[in-house]
C-alpha cells in the first residue's frame, strides 16, 4: 500500500523499511542442513558470496 500510493520503488522499500523478515540465522551450510532437520519450516533467505560490496535482492515468487 505505501509503495503503490506513495510510488516508492522497491529498491527504496527494502532501503527504507523492515521487509518482513523479524529474526535471521547467519549458518555455515553444514550448520544449516542440520538447523533444517531439527526445525523444517526454516527457509533459507539469501546467501554470502564473495565479491564487491553490495547487496542484490532477488525476488522470490514464494510467499509465506
């Protein structure tokens, strides 16, 4: 509702505002897997790669 009548790109709405993601894990993918099996509704939200620093948001067409 704020981006569609405020016209905020998405770009802006991840700058500016929480998207929804209230509580992350930072994991190694080992420590992943087995967070995994221990509780199976955990998703995995994005990765760390080595590179210049940025961010890039892909979007997902999941929703929860």
């Amino acid at each position: 509702m704020i981006q569609e009548y405020g016209r905020v790109s998405p770009s802006e709405m991840f700058h500016v505002f929480n998207m929804g993601l209230g509580m992350l894990l930072i994991l190694s993918p080992d420590n992943a897997a087995k967070a995994k099996a221990l509780q199976p509704e955990l998703i995995t939200v994005g990765q760390m790669v080595e590179g210049p620093s940025q961010v890039t948001i892909k979007r997902s067409e999941k929703r929860f």
